[in-house]
C-alpha cells in the first residue's frame, strides 16, 4: 500500500499541498517515443492520461467526470505536479525538448472504457 505521503520526482520544488484531501495515489503516463494511446506529442502539444490509481481511496469517487479530480485535488497549486510529470524531465529521457509545449491531461475514469479533459496548460 502506498504511505500518504505525496512528493514530485526529482525535487522538492513543488510539494504537493493537503494529501489527506486528495485521491491517494495519481498516475500520470509520462514522455515516450513513439507517441502511444496514453502519452503523445504533437506539434508543441503533449496529451497525457492520468487516472487515480485507487478510485475508492478517493475522496471525490462520488463525483463525475474530471471532478473525480479537481473537486478533490487538495490545492490548485497541485495541477501543476501532474503537467510537471506529464513532460517529465522536459522529454529529454525519450530524447525530446517539451520544455515550451503546453499539456492537455485526460483523466481515464474508473470504469476505464472513458477519457474526460481533466487539465489544459500553457
């Protein structure tokens, strides 16, 4: 079982604000190449899928669509991780620059047959 602790990959600049408001444990795919179904690049837009990893640890699992997510995501301030994660290490790991595209994050709700905008970022 995943410890309620929250943290970024590779820092601390961003800590993650209120956890025990949160869903316990987001997943976010990450950079790849070639592009797949979850992670993509496409002319300086990346679209990413996030989905909560334990829907019944989440405190918003009686909310729809994207306020599965946001309704419960302890502080605004904690969206920023999950674009963060989404162009991980600017894309350099897949041997991509990501540093200026902006992110669309999908959320893939829980029953896993739907994808819903959850976060668009500059």
């Amino acid at each position: 079982m995943f410890p309620l602790l929250a943290w970024e990959y590779g820092g601390n600049d961003h800590a993650w604000r209120h956890p025990e408001t949160s869903a316990l444990a987001y997943c976010v795919y990450s950079p790849v190449k070639p592009s797949t179904a979850h992670w993509k690049y496409v002319r300086g837009r990346v679209t990413a899928d996030v989905y909560v990893l334990f829907p019944a640890k989440n405190p918003c699992r009686a909310k729809r669509n994207a306020d599965q997510v946001v309704g419960c995501l302890g502080a605004r301030s904690n969206a920023e991780i999950l674009v963060d994660i989404a162009s991980l290490h600017d894309g350099h790991d897949a041997r991509l620059e990501l540093s200026q595209a902006s992110t669309d994050l999908m959320l893939i709700l829980p029953d896993r047959h739907a994808k819903v905008p959850l976060i668009h970022s500059y």
